[in-house]
C-alpha cells in the first residue's frame, strides 16, 4: 500500500535556524520516520506543486524527560530540509522574512 504525501510529511518546522535558510531556498519539515528522500521529494512536489533539487534527512533522537525520579524519553523522530527549484516558493512560507 502506497503512502499518501500527506502522511509521509508531517508538518513544517519554524525555527530561527529553519527561517534562516529559506533564503537559500531550504525548506525544514517533520517526516515520517520510515520515509525515504525519493518519497519525501514526491510528497512535497504533490503537496505544494514545486520541483524537489535536493533533500536531506536527519534522524533526530528524541531527548531524555524526567517526571521526578522516572526517567523517559521523547519519541525519535526524522527531519528532512528540501532545496527547491530557482524562482519558485512554498505560500506557506512566504510570509516568513
């Protein structure tokens, strides 16, 4: 069964840091943790109907809570920053710098 592009991505991340490259084109979005980088690239050209250059992943470990003397952590998760086409933006962003 094939995924759809909207469970492979999750949701944009905003940060300074992921404000910052969208100048150079680099979008950041939270993805499913099993996606690879050719699903990840068909998602985001469907979703927001722009051509996918590059797509880089990161597989973030999720960080260690306390509640008292119980220990925990956060659920891992993966991160990819897509590089689009010259001249082209995603709306959602546009308002971002």
């Amino acid at each position: 069964m094939e995924k759809r592009a909207s469970d492979i991505v999750l949701k944009p991340i905003i940060t300074e840091d992921s404000i910052g490259r969208l100048e150079s084109r680099k979008y950041t979005f939270k993805v499913d943790k099993k996606a690879t980088k050719v699903e990840i690239a068909k998602a985001v050209e469907t979703l927001f109907d722009v051509k996918v250059e590059k797509v880089n992943t990161i597989s973030v470990k999720g960080k260690q809570k306390r509640m008292g003397r119980f220990v925990g952590y956060r659920p891992d998760w993966k991160k990819a920053i897509v590089t689009i086409e010259e001249g082209k933006t995603i709306e959602f962003f546009d308002g971002m710098f």
